[in-house]
C-alpha cells in the first residue's frame, strides 16, 4: 500500500482533460480529485514553491471556475531518483481542500458527479 492509499480518507475519482488548478505563476492539469482535495504531478522545484507560497488556488472544473480555494499540500510522493537529476522529476502532490464555503463545496460536488471517469 503506498502513502496516497494509506492517507486518502476519501473516494478521488480521474479527472477529465481540461480540469486544472491555476496559481499567480503557474497552470497544472489536475490527475485526481474528490471532495477531501485533489492530487498533481509537480517538478520537484514547483512543489517548494508550491508548498511554501500557496494559500488558495483557481481551479477549472469543467465550465466553471472556481476563485480563491483554501488549499493545504496534504502528502507528496517522490518518485524513485536512482540516476536522474531529482530537480527535474515530477512529484505527485496530494492536495487537500481547506475551508470551503458551501458555494464552492456544492460546486465540486457537482463537478464529480457529472464528470468523473473512474476511480483514481
């Protein structure tokens, strides 16, 4: 069992093309989502930043986009670095909601279950 499965409390399901999260600098497909948070694939130097300067993010959730999600980076996993240069690897990062109104709660809600494709 890896970390992702022993720190999930809740059901994630595959997100389709097109769902990302935005920040200032930087757009990422988002992989996994659920309504506990979402997960994503970030090179090792944009999950720092990430984790260190992220309070709240825009995500695009099919049509709708949703302003100012409170969001905390819930675990990350590193993929093995045996011979490669670590920085420029990709880290799946969990991230997990934090504090949503019930607007933006109803909204991801919705968004899952009209657009999942699977289990994550």
């Amino acid at each position: 069992m890896d970390m992702t499965d022993e720190q999930r409390t809740q059901k994630r399901f595959k997100a389709p093309v097109g769902t990302v999260m935005y920040t200032a600098d930087s757009m990422r497909q988002i992989v996994d989502i659920g309504i506990g948070g979402f997960s994503l694939n970030l090179k090792h130097l944009d999950r720092e930043t990430f984790a260190q300067k992220q309070k709240t993010v825009d995500i695009l959730l099919g049509g709708t986009l949703l302003r100012e999600v409170p969001v905390t980076v819930a675990w990350e996993e590193q993929p093995s670095s045996a011979g490669k240069d670590a920085a420029r690897m990709g880290n799946v990062v969990g991230v997990k909601f934090a504090n949503l109104t019930e607007q933006q709660r109803a909204l991801i809600n919705d968004f899952i279950s009209r657009h999942v494709t699977g289990n994550a």
